[in-house]
C-alpha cells in the first residue's frame, strides 16, 4: 500500500470522526430556550418579558414589544 494511499485514508477516518462527534453534539445538546421551556412556568415566561428589542435597528422599523 502505498504511503499517500493510507495518508489519505486516515485523513478519511479523522474526517468522518470529526463530523460524527459534531452531529452528536447538535442532536444531543438542548438549547437555552427549551431548558427554559421544560423548567418554567407559562406565567413566569409570560411576565418577564425581554427588556430589549432583539431585532437589528434598521432605518424606520419598530421594535413591537407585547405588554401583559
């Protein structure tokens, strides 16, 4: 077997394991927002509400906050 043939191959495999290792993360993982979700009450979620507007500021546009 030649050297860059198996050069080429372990480059293979560590790719692979590379790209398996980060799908596992992403499946496995859980975002703030669904911690949140699962842990949190419906009325606490609807009284704290964000105190700033999330949205990029561009030209005229409105931040539309809903008040309770």
């Amino acid at each position: 077997m030649k050297f860059e043939t198996m050069i080429l191959r372990g480059l293979f495999v560590a790719c692979v394991l590379v790209c398996g290792l980060i799908l596992t993360a992403m499946v496995t993982s859980k975002t703030a927002p669904l911690r949140l979700a699962a842990n949190a009450s419906i009325a606490s979620l609807l009284t704290s509400p964000s105190s700033s507007c999330v949205l990029p500021i561009v030209d005229d546009m409105i931040c539309v906050r809903g008040s309770i």
